[in-house]
C-alpha cells in the first residue's frame, strides 16, 4: 500500500525523528498532522513542507494533556477528512541511580512516555475501530528489551510501551488496525538533552560530547524514519509490529 495520500500524525514532530519522519513521508506524498510543544519549530517544518510540494498542518500539544491530543486528531479530520496512521513519537529520558529517588523526573518521564502514548492510542482509536483501518506506530527503545543501571526507569517506561502495543495488536488486528513498535539503537537526537541534572546523566553528555561515538557510528533521526517508511508502506495484509534498528556496530 502506498504511502501517498496517506494521514498521518506525528507527535514529538519538532526535531529529531518526529521532523526527519515528517520530511521523509511528506516526500513520498503524505499529508502530515503535526503536534509537539514548539510553535515555532512546527511553524519552520509546515512551511518547509508545503513551499516543497507537500500537505502539511500542525497543533502545539502536549502529549501528557490528552484534551490537546484529541484536539491534534480533530485537527486531521477537519483538514483531511480522516486519519490513517498515528505515530506515538514524543519521549524523554532523565536517567540517574534509584537511590537518588529523582521522583520529579521520574513522573514527568513516566506521564510522557507511557501517558503519552496511551492518549494518542484513546484519541484515534475509537476512529480507526469504526472504519475498520488504521496504523498506529511508536517510537520504543532497545532500552525496551535490555536493562542497565541507571535507567531503569526509562527502561520501566519502554517496557511499558512493548506491552501496551502487543495489547493493541491482540485487541485490535480483527478490526484490521496494524500496530508497530520501532525500537532505536543509539541515535544521534536531542533526546540526550533530556537526560536530567543527575551527576550520571551529566556525565554521560560529557563523555558522548568528548567521544566521536555521535559522529561516526550511531544511527541519524533519517535511518529511523526509513524505518517508519518502510512499515506505513506495507500491503494490508503485512504488518510489522515490532522493528529493532541499531547502528551496525552496537552489541546491544
């Protein structure tokens, strides 16, 4: 099935993956519903969109805030008339030992991450399950699968992401609603800006900035959206739901 004329929505759109995905879909002919919380970096990519050739609108939203998530689909019916993929972009991750009980982070992590998704899944799905189609993708981790300290939250909310989307698939793939979860290996974003104040997640910029590690062989935002290509442009009956990327030389 071709990507072309597809609807979809993207959240966390601003930067990182979320922009690439909007850059790379939109060429192949998408229209795009933009959400993220800066105006004026969704404003740039619109505009950068539509002087191009391609269909592009966007909403600030705040994925916590479900009310601006169901605004963000609204906002796709009204412009294109329906909605066919939902991409659950939007995360962070503060990471820091137990020990030092970052309770603030860990909420704001925990409400973006899992939350995040969980509203964009209630805002389109009621949709998708009438008409009997959809796609709703999101953005997971290797940290889903594997377990290191210091992140063991992030990890928690990962983990919640892989099981909440094979929820959805056993739920939903009768109603021939499609679920995938893409899950990056190291990935050159300002995902590493939200890391948090903890002295490990200080550190740990300190040592990727001195490193060549985000010059050489981590993965670009670009390698993630092929990715995200690829399974939005897949025949009815192919679903992918779970897709692991990672830079050829990480080990795990």
């Amino acid at each position: 099935m071709s990507v072309k004329d597809k609807v979809v929505i993207i959240t966390g759109a601003s930067s990182g993956i979320g922009q690439a995905t909007a850059f790379l879909l939109a060429k192949n002919g998408a229209k795009l519903v933009l959400g993220a919380r800066r105006e004026e970096k969704l404003k740039d990519i619109c505009k950068k969109i539509n002087d191009g050739g391609g269909q592009a609108v966007y909403k600030v939203t705040d994925v916590v805030n479900y009310d601006d998530v169901k605004a963000l689909s609204d906002l796709a019916l009204s412009e294109y008339g329906k909605i066919d993929v939902l991409y659950n972009n939007a995360g962070i991750m503060p990471v820091s030992p137990l020990v030092e009980g970052r309770r603030d982070e860990w909420k704001q992590e925990i409400d973006i991450n899992i939350n995040g998704v969980l509203n964009g899944i209630a805002a389109v799905l009621p949709y998708m399950q009438e008409h009997k189609s959809g796609h709703i993708i999101a953005t997971d981790s290797v940290a889903g699968y594997n377990i290191w300290p210091n992140y063991a939250v992030y990890n928690g909310t990962k983990f919640a992401v892989r099981a909440i989307m094979e929820g959805l698939r056993q739920e939903q793939y009768k109603n021939n609603i499609k679920s995938t979860i893409v899950s990056p290996g190291s990935t050159v974003t300002n995902l590493l800006s939200s890391t948090g104040q903890s002295p490990v997640a200080q550190q740990m910029r300190k040592a990727i900035a001195a490193s060549d590690q985000s010059n050489d062989w981590a993965l670009r935002p670009e390698d993630i959206a092929q990715a995200v290509l690829f399974v939005i442009d897949t025949p009815n009956r192919m679903s992918v739901n779970d897709m692991i990327v990672r830079p050829t030389n990480q080990s795990v």
